[in-house]
C-alpha cells in the first residue's frame, strides 16, 4: 500500500515538471513573437525615416541647384566642405576639384584673398553682409561678387564653421539699370496722366475763360476803334493849324472836330485800354500758371486767391443756377505750388457742379478753419453724396462714377497725390444733412 502511494505521487511530479517545462517553452516562444513584431516595426518605421531623408536629401539637392546665387559650405578653418552649380559654372571647376581646397583660393587677387581671411576666419561668429570680392572666373578674368558670410552651428551650439553666398555685381547692375528704367518710365507716365488730367480740366473751363476773355478783349478793342477816329480828327486839325489858317476859321474848326471833348476823353479812353489789356494779361497769366507743369516748384503763397481763381473759372463755364459761397479768411500762408494747389480745388469745385448738375438750387459751401499750424477747406455741395460702396474708393486710378467721356477717373486720384506732396490729406465723406464733403487739410507757414 505504502509503495502504490509512493509511485503515484511520483507520477504526478512528473506530470507537473513537464507541465511546467511546457509553459516555459511557450513564454519563450510568445516573448520571440513579440521581439519579431517589434523588429518588423522598426524595420518599417525605418524605411520610412530613410524614405523621407531622400527626399529631403533629393529637395535640397535641386533647391542648391536652381539657386542662382552661388553657395560655398566651409569648415571654421576656411576648408570648403561643399558647393552648389552656380559656383562650378562661374569657376569653371567641377566640386571634387574644390572640396577640400581652402576658399581662399577661389578668389583672383591678394586683396581679395586677405580681405577674405579677416572677415571669414578673424571673427567666425560675426555675420558679414555685401563685401564685394574678386572671384576668378573660368575664363580667368576676376568677376566682383557681392559676398554674405553666417556662421553654422551645431545642435549643441559648437560653430562648425560658415556659409558664404554671393551674386555677381553685375546681375546686380543689370537689375538696378532695369529697375531704374522702369522707375524713370513710371515719372514719365505719371507726369503724362497729370498733365492729361490738367488739360482735360483745361478743356472743360474752355467756355468760362472764353467768357472771361470776351469783356477785356471787346472792351479793348471798341476803346480802339474810338482813339483811330480821335487820332484822324486830332491829325486834320493839327494838318489844318499847321498852315495860314485864320484863328477864326481855326477855331471854327475846332469846335467843329470837337477836340476839346476829345483832348478831355483820351485819358479815360486809354486808362480803359490799359485796364481791359491787364485784365487779359492776368488771365493768361493765370491760364499758362494752370497748365504748365511745374514738378518742383515751391513758393510761400496765399491759398485765397488760388481758390478764388479757381472757383470763378469754373462758375464761369457752369450753369447759372450753380452757386458757390466762400467763407475763406484772409491770408491762406501755404508753401508749394499754386498752378498744382489750383488744379485741386478746381477738380473738386468742378466734382461739385458735376455731382448738383440736375439740381435747381445747385449749391457749394467753401469754408476754411486753422488751427494749431493747420488750416482745413471744406467743399460741401447739395447733391445726392457718394454712395457707401464707392467711398473706399473714390481716390483710385481711373474710378469714376461718370459715363463714358464725361470723365477720365484721374482728376481726385492726382489731386490726391498732390495734396500727399504738399504735406496735407484729402478726404472725402457724407454730410449729415446730405452732400458730399471733401476735405483739403495743408500745413500753414
């Protein structure tokens, strides 16, 4: 009995061992397929991070290539440690020639050279801007490039060394050249548009200055035709004085040319002649100082005589129901030109009659305020105002609310820019009380 009991209890140690040893092999075995599915992970993450280093790797590359720029990578010793095509196709050198070669030698003269050696290797930490240095070109023949230096750093933040750029100065000559002829093109143009704005509003007032010229010019020339027929009578008399002419039959005659009333009306006749001569003189005056173009001219002036001209030669040539009342003050001090100042107010004035055309009692306030070495003109009209999507608007090039002909879209965006060169702000908004409201705001002197 006792051995039957011995044996099964040896039975079943042995069954455990080999239970045991079972369970063993299978945690090897699991924890193996852990390790292969972490291996197969790494592997794939791996390819992944490779992938997109090439292609890093392959955009950087094409980046340094289309560069036109050249680029040169150095150690902190000068070592040239890479470059991009623009400096293989200036040297003329392919980059094994110059990879490991210092970046003094690329230079053409000892200046160059030496300048190099201060600035790249004196003070590695120090960034260098547009030092223009001699490069020897594949011909041989030194070429002036304008040369930037940076330091490069580690993550750790050791320099390792420098990255020198550079253009050849004259792809920067070039660009100035072609830069400053489209500058001097754009003075041209815009001198061409303000002088055609200045003779479109010319040729708006062409009737109101006729007008004006009319009454001078008319009176000059009745006062004319007056003196010729004085001048005959004078010269018959004195013809008929000059001889044995008895004093009676002198005097007879005399009273029969009536010389006397002649002699008494000469000073006034030739007093209007001077007067309706000056008047004219003044106009043109006025005409040639509008339409010439003065770019530069600057003189200390009174504002309220320009003003005055200006809304009278447009009164003159617009309908009679359009009235305009000044409240302006005396004297205006402004420095600048008066013939451009002019043509301001001369476009808002005209802005004004256009806007009230269709009214009755067509009206436009001017009323100047200064303070604090500033004077403000308000032009305020009657008409409709301006619509709220155009008052963002209402300065640019060629925007115009008019039909087609009526007008160019030019006149508020150059008088804009004159009123800017003058030191002053125009502005435009809605009354309150209805009406468009411009406002010229100029530095008093």
């Amino acid at each position: 009995m006792a051995d039957k009991a011995a044996t099964t209890i040896d039975s079943i140690a042995a069954a455990a061992g080999a239970a045991a040893e079972d369970r063993v092999w299978l945690d090897v075995i699991n924890k193996m397929d852990e390790v292969y599915n972490d291996l197969l992970k790494y592997e794939v993450a791996l390819e992944e991070k490779n992938a997109a280093l090439e292609d890093s790797q392959q955009f950087i590359s094409s980046v340094l290539t289309s560069m036109s720029d050249i680029l040169i990578v150095c150690s902190r010793a000068g070592i040239i440690e890479s470059v991009n095509q623009s400096l293989l196709t200036l040297t003329g050198k392919n980059e094994e020639d110059l990879r490991g070669r210092p970046i003094f030698d690329l230079f053409a003269d000892e200046a160059s050279r030496q300048n190099a050696q201060r600035h790249f290797t004196g003070h590695p930490a120090e960034r260098l801007n547009d030092c223009e240095l001699q490069i020897a070109s594949a011909e041989g023949a030194p070429v002036p490039v304008s040369m930037n230096c940076t330091p490069r750093y580690s993550a750790m933040g050791k320099l390792l060394g420098m990255v020198v750029t550079g253009r050849p100065v004259g792809e920067l000559q070039r660009a100035y050249q072609a830069l400053h002829r489209a500058h001097e093109e754009l003075k041209h143009t815009q001198q061409q548009l303000l002088h055609s704005e200045k003779m479109a509003s010319l040729g708006r007032l062409v009737a109101g200055v006729a007008h004006e010229l009319n009454n001078p010019i008319s009176f000059v020339l009745g006062n004319t035709v007056v003196l010729k027929k004085y001048a005959k009578r004078i010269g018959e008399f004195l013809e008929a004085a000059a001889g044995d002419l008895p004093t009676a039959e002198r005097e007879r005659l005399r009273k029969e040319l009536r010389i006397d009333r002649i002699l008494a009306d000469l000073p006034s006749l030739i007093d209007g002649t001077v007067e309706g001569a000056e008047r004219t003189r003044d106009i043109v005056d006025g005409l040639k100082r509008f339409s010439a173009v003065d770019r530069d001219e600057r003189e200390r002036f009174d504002l309220v005589p320009v003003i005055e001209r200006a809304v009278h030669w447009v009164g003159k040539a617009s309908p009679d129901r359009f009235k305009v009342a000044m409240e302006l003050g005396i004297p205006i001090m402004v420095t600048g030109s008066p013939g451009q100042l002019q043509q301001v107010v001369m476009n808002l004035a005209q802005n004004a009659a256009d806007a009230t055309a269709g009214l009755a009692d067509a009206r436009l306030a001017i009323a100047a305020r200064a303070s604090d070495g500033w004077v403000e003109i308000e032009f305020r009209d009657n008409g409709p105002g301006i619509a709220a999507e155009n008052l963002g608007r209402i300065f640019d090039p060629f925007f115009t609310t008019k039909p087609v002909g009526k007008g160019t879209g030019l006149g508020l965006a150059i008088s804009y820019g004159i009123v800017d060169r003058h030191g002053g702000k125009l502005s435009a908004y809605n009354h309150a009380d209805g009406g468009a409201v411009f406002s010229l705001l100029l530095p008093l002197t």
